[in-house]
C-alpha cells in the first residue's frame, strides 16, 4: 500500500448485529461535529446491483449525507473476488485521504475485513479463470459439500480458513490450492495510517430473535419480489445468489415451500451463518467488542476520535462520552453470553 491512506475505523461483527445503523448514526454524530466521513462496505453480497432486499443493503435515504463506496459495484454475473475488492478499496480510500475524512469500513465479510484493514498481499495469489470456471461447474454438478471435503483432503491448512458452506469461497480456495499447495497464506503488511477495530457482539439466544426478525421484515419489504425479477434476468445458479434468502425466495415462488416454511429456512442458515462467523472473527486480534444490545454509540465516538487524535495533521476536539466503557470489552473474542436485553426487533447490519 504505497498510497496515502485514511484514518480507519473498523465495524465487524456477525450478521444482524446492528453494524449498518451503528454505522450511520456514528457517522452522523461525527459529521454533526464537523468531522467528515465515508463509508467503505465490507460485504461480499452487497457488492451486487439489485440485491438489495436481500443483502439487507443500507437505502438511498440512510446513505443520505454520507457517502458510501463498496456499494452497487458489479452486476450479478460478474466475478468478483476478494482480490477485487481490496482494489476497489485501496482506490475509495485513497479518495477518502484527499478528502480529509475519516473512513468506516463496516460489514461482516471477514476476509474483505481482513484484506483492507490487516493490508493483505491479495495480488500474491494465484490465479487461473479457466481453472476456476472449472471448478465452479464440479460444485454447481456435485454440492459444494463434495468440493469441501476435497478441499479439506489437499490442502487442509486452507480449509480451515474458509467456509466450507460457501460455493464462492471454496472454489477459489480449490482454484489458489491447485495452482500452489497448502502454503500459507501471505503475510499481513499492516495498514499505513491509524486504525481500530470495534466489533458487535449479542448473546446467541437474543440474536436469533433479531435474525428471525430481520427474516420476516425483508420478506414483508418484497424480498420475493426483488428474488423474482432477478431470476428472470441471471442465471440462479450463479455464486452472488448463495446470498441467504434468495434461494428460499424462489422456493416459495417455486411452491416447495410456504412462506413460513421459507422464512424459517432463511432463520436457520442466518443462525449458522452467524455462527461461522463469530468463529472467523474470535480468531481476530486486537477488536474492541462492544454490546450490541447496550449503548454502542459513545464508545464508538470515543474510538473514532482517538483515530483523529493519532492524526498527526488534524486534531479533533470534544467532549469524550461519559461511561463509555461500561457496555465494551477491550480486545480479544466476542463474548459468548451477555445480558438477554428488551430490544426483541431486528437491527439494522
């Protein structure tokens, strides 16, 4: 990363712990301050035009004041890999630093987390389109549970890194894994500019509620509407729509399932999704965890004012929120339990 960078301020967390309204209202709060920011989405689905519904993507009226980027970039049949990504970022960013803002790097993609934030040598792996296209038709014709358990028997170092759930991942790691082995991965280069990780954590039993939630509000938003008017215009099969929800969509259209029957199928692959991810970012150094069901906001203002204060260019000045500290954890894994708060709705992220 040659390029001057931005301040970064990181929002991980599983899905539908609220990261997408955190978020907005930080970036808000800062702006009504007088501190500009931009937003950088961190989600390997939102990245698609016209899934929106279904990613749980942020509206044009949330985004308003607040620039986004990460948003919209490809349409449905066009490959988009991690390695896309990390560019497509590096480029907002360095867009962000000319601006002098501050940059919010927000979603729950582990590995684009990862690869902008830890400044992942992404160019370093292999690639072979032909190779992958290969690979893609072996999943689409035998599962990806197949791919997996092939992937786990000839480079078991990388398995362990991916989702064995996801076609997309486990395609590319077959394709990096015939190309160069079972090496490691490369290095972490660092992020040239201040950076803090803050991460959204909910105790399992109260985030199933907000997940089953969520499920039933996208599908009362036109979820099968918007599932519909894809799949007249893509192929179902391709990898942007193992996005949760659109498959069960189709079901339902389809006449396989009720509609209750495809919302407790989207809750049930939500629910281990979640899972797979809490496991992906335990592994994660130096995040600051906070409740996603307590007063997330100020401490979140606090770190992002920190980011600023190491700002040799600029300081910011204000007062730092009482309490902060109370609803945090300082670094390390996401709890596993907390307080089974009111709040029975679904968050926005």
């Amino acid at each position: 990363m040659s390029q001057r960078l931005p301040p970064l301020f990181v929002l991980a967390g599983a899905t539908a712990t609220g990261k997408t309204g955190l978020s907005i209202r930080l970036a808000e709060a800062l702006i009504a301050d007088g501190v500009p920011v931009e937003s950088v989405s961190a989600d390997s689905r939102q990245v698609y035009r016209g899934l929106d519904i279904g990613t749980a993507k942020v509206s044009l009226e949330a985004r308003a004041g607040i620039p986004h980027h990460g948003l919209d970039v490809v349409h449905p049949d066009e490959a988009f890999s991690v390695a896309d990504f990390a560019a497509h970022a590096r480029d907002a960013l360095a867009e962000i630093a000319d601006r002098g803002a501050l940059a919010i790097l927000v979603g729950g993609t582990g590995l684009y987390l990862r690869a902008v934030a830890r400044g992942l040598d992404t160019e370093a792996l292999p690639a072979d389109p032909a190779r992958r296209a290969e690979i893609e038709a072996e999943i689409l014709a035998g599962g990806v549970a197949a791919a997996a358990d092939r992937l786990q028997s000839i480079a078991p170092r990388l398995s362990q890194r991916i989702d064995r759930h996801n076609p997309r991942r486990v395609a590319r790691a077959l394709e990096i894994a015939t190309l160069r082995g079972d090496a490691p991965l490369p290095l972490a280069r660092g992020y040239p500019a201040p950076v803090a990780w803050i991460g959204l954590a909910v105790e399992p039993d109260l985030h199933r509620v907000w997940i089953a939630a969520r499920a039933r509000e996208q599908f009362d938003a036109g979820l099968v509407e918007e599932a519909r008017g894809l799949r007249e215009r893509y192929d179902p099969a391709l990898p942007a729509f193992s996005a949760i929800g659109y498959r069960e969509a189709w079901a339902l259209i389809d006449g396989t399932l009720t509609r209750e029957e495809a919302i407790e199928e989207d809750l049930r692959r939500n629910v281990a999704f979640a899972r797979r991810q809490r496991t992906w970012f335990r592994a994660e150094p130096e995040v600051r965890w906070l409740d996603a069901n307590g007063a997330a906001l100020g401490p979140a203002i606090e770190a992002a004012r920190g980011l600023l204060d190491r700002r040799p260019s600029r300081r910011v000045r204000g007062n730092r929120p009482q309490g902060a500290n109370r609803s945090t954890r300082r670094h390390g894994s996401p709890p596993r339990s907390g307080p089974a708060g009111h709040r029975t709705s679904a968050p926005a992220g």
